[in-house]
C-alpha cells in the first residue's frame, strides 16, 4: 500500500461540513483495515482544559466524525472507547465534562477510558543506546485498531530551549499512565520516540480544524495517514518547519519509527496551506523563552521558591 497522507480543507466549520472533510481525507487514503475491526479506541489530545476553539485540544467533532465513518465503512457494530491519560495539571475525569466528550460518548454510545486508572505494563524500549521503562496501559494493546487524533499546533518546549511542533508522535505521550509527567521530561527527545516505537497507531487522522502557531487560525484542515511519522513530516511543513530540523522527528526517523520516503501527497496543495498558518518565529521564540528564564531566576533568588527541575537543568 502507498504511504499517502492526505490533507483536506472544509471552509464552513459547521458540523457536516467537518464530517465531509473527514470523510473524503479517509477516502484519499484508500485503506482498509486487515480483518473485522471489533474493538476501537481513539486518541485525542485533551491535554488542558481548554476548548478546541483554541487551537490546544481534538475538535469533539472530528471524533465524532471518525466514530461514524468507522461504523458506516468497517463496522457498524464496532465497540469504540476514547482515551485519556491524566497529567501533571490536568484531570481526565473533568477534561471529559467540560470540553464536550462525555456528551459525544452518549450521542454516539461509546466508551471513555482514563488510562491512568486502567491496568498497566512495564514495556522497556532503547533510543540512542539509552534503555528506558515506560508504564503503558494494556488496554491499548488489547485492541483491535488505534486511530490517533492529535492537534496541528506548535509547542514552546521539547526538552531544550527549542520550538518544536505537537502532532502525531507528541499525542502518543499522552499514553503513559503515569500523571505527573513532567518526570520525563529532561529525556523527552528520547520518550516520545520510545513511546511510537512502542505503540503503533493503524491510522492517523490530525485536527487542523482551528490549529495554533503564534496565534490561533481557522484552516479547516484534516490529515490523514496510516504512517504516524510521515504524517508528522507533511504536518511539519504544512506548519512552515522542516522537519529534519525538528530534533524528535529526526530521531524518530533514525531509529526507524516510520517511513518518511516516498510519501505521496493527496488532496489539497500542501504550500497553498502553508501560507495561511501562523508560523512562530525560531528566533523570536528563543528570545522570549531565555527573557522567562532569566525573570525566573531573578523570582527564585528574591523568593527562594522552588522550580521544576526540568526548568532547574533549561537555566543552568
């Protein structure tokens, strides 16, 4: 099968409309899954409580779209369950409530799993020589086919005083069972590849629907793979970056994550879109993030309060 990625535009975000894109996105593809799909389980990124309007998490309707597009094409009686891990600040059990997941989990009969209540397993994984143990819960493994639903966005830290972009592999660190996440975050280069190496989406479908760069913008996009890391690749650019320049991507296609050649574009013209993202300058960036550092260093010195010790090793 050709590693295609498909990007697809709706310009009226209403909810047809958003179903439409979704569903021609899928089609560009040409998949189909091996065998009867029985058990479903959708990654979104909820990693805040902040509404999709924001560009920051999954479009509710763009999972809803997914549900229904995996009953109408593969299986009309596949068991569907959404998943969530909870995080340093953030709770699953109230993400769910208040950004509009357990209203879809009703309309559409549907599960809602938090991970970091579900049984887990210790999966060990080496990246760059560096061996390292990841609890992961086991219910991923059970399932039949993973859709992964992350957001076209641009992050301020990826364990260095770098920009980087969250999308497809980010979304799957969202899988660890621990909360406080930030534990892994002075390795967090190495965790997210670890992390795909470990678990292997069968689909990925990106909301681009609001995407954030510098500031929030409505593309009305969708971008669809089955290659989560070629899927990353075309995001990156979609973004403006390149994506050898993205240290974690270039290192998940080091250590063979994905298959980044020969990846065939289909839909709409990937630099026709770029134009329209918000692109976050590297350089403005690094000045801003050292500006906060330093404030930050003249706050602890003053108050003798304490800092994140990811943010302890950043300011030297």
């Amino acid at each position: 099968m050709e590693n295609a990625v498909s990007l697809v535009r709706t310009k009226i975000f209403d909810g047809n409309n958003i179903k439409e894109a979704t569903y021609r996105a899928l089609d560009l593809l040409n998949y189909k899954p091996s065998g009867n799909i029985k058990h479903v389980i959708i990654k979104p990124n909820l990693c805040y409580y902040w509404d999709y309007s924001t560009g920051e998490t999954t479009d509710p309707r763009l999972v809803s779209s997914i549900i229904d597009y995996v009953r109408e094409k593969w299986n009309e009686k596949a068991e569907i369950i959404i998943i969530e891990s909870d995080a340093s600040a953030m709770r699953v059990k109230h993400v769910f409530k208040m950004l509009g997941y357990e209203a879809l989990a009703e309309e559409k009969s549907v599960g809602l799993i938090n991970l970091s209540e579900e049984e887990k397993c210790e999966k060990e994984v080496t990246v760059k020589e560096h061996k390292f143990t990841l609890p992961l819960p086991k219910c991923i493994f059970n399932s039949d086919f993973l859709i992964n639903v992350p957001k076209l966005k641009v992050g301020p830290y990826a364990g260095g005083q770098c920009l980087h972009i969250t999308c497809a592999l980010k979304n799957l660190f969202g899988c660890i069972s621990e909360p406080k996440k930030v534990s892994f975050h002075p390795w967090l280069q190495e965790v997210i590849v670890g992390v795909n190496k470990l678990i292997k989406p069968h689909l990925t479908v990106v909301d681009g629907i609001v995407a954030l760069g510098k500031h929030p913008a409505k593309l009305g996009l969708v971008i669809a793979g089955v290659d989560n890391l070629a899927v990353d690749f075309v995001s990156a650019r979609v973004m403006g970056y390149n994506p050898w320049t993205i240290n974690y991507l270039s290192l998940a296609a080091e250590e063979r994550v994905g298959n980044v050649t020969d990846v065939k574009l289909v839909g709409e013209n990937l630099h026709d879109i770029s134009k329209f993202f918000p692109k976050r300058n590297r350089l403005g960036f690094k000045i801003l993030w050292s500006l906060q550092l330093s404030m930050l260093r003249a706050y602890t010195k003053l108050s003798g309060d304490t800092v994140p010790a990811v943010l302890e090793k950043m300011r030297g």
